[in-house]
C-alpha cells in the first residue's frame, strides 16, 4: 500500500517540474526586446531542468497512477502555476472566463480519477 508520501512525491515533482516549464515558456515574455535566438537558448537551457524533474516524477508516479492520471494531474498543476505566475509575475489577471475554462479542465482531469 503506498504512503502519503509516496503518493506526494510525484506531485512535488510536477509542481516544481511546471514552474521550470511556466518560466521556460512565458518568462521571456517581460523581456520581448531580447533576442529570439537568446531567449530559445535560454529557454532550452530552463525546459532541461524541468525535464530532470518531470521524468523522474512520472517514472516515480507511475508506480501509484496511471499515465492518464498523472497527465490529468500534471495539467491541472500546470493550470495552477500558470495561473500564479501570470497574476504575479507578469501582471495579467485571470479574468472570469480563463477561471471558467480552467475549471472545466479541471473537472475533466477529476473524471480521470473516477473509477
């Protein structure tokens, strides 16, 4: 029977693994006089740390959920941070519909989880 922490471990490593990505993806947008070919670089340079974290988290992970179950999760965790970093970081508040569109994702991932 896996623990508490088994079963947390893989969700640690997604949501650390998605803020790599979120920076990896939309951080160069506060910077959009830089180069493309700087910011792809960087980029690349950001996306493998979030690899060496969501591999293992899914590897872990696999071992208590199902592929779909951890995509499920990782999406809604993916919503999550995204939601954090464009109020905070970029200054772009989530507006009625992007909330009602990420709770229907949500709900989506939540049917996943139903057996």
């Amino acid at each position: 029977m896996p623990t508490l922490i088994d079963r947390l471990f893989p969700v640690a490593l997604l949501v650390v693994s998605n803020i790599f990505m979120t920076f990896a993806w939309y951080g160069h947008l506060k910077f959009k006089s830089a180069p493309l070919f700087g910011v792809i670089l960087i980029s690349w340079g950001i996306a493998f740390f979030e690899y060496c974290l969501a591999v293992p988290a899914n590897r872990f992970g696999s071992a208590i959920y199902s592929a779909p179950q951890l995509k499920g999760m990782q999406e809604v965790i993916t919503l999550i941070v995204f939601a954090a970093f464009s109020t905070f970081y970029l200054g772009q508040s989530l507006k009625w519909n992007h909330w009602a569109g990420f709770a229907l994702i949500a709900v989506a991932a939540w049917l996943i989880f139903m057996e």
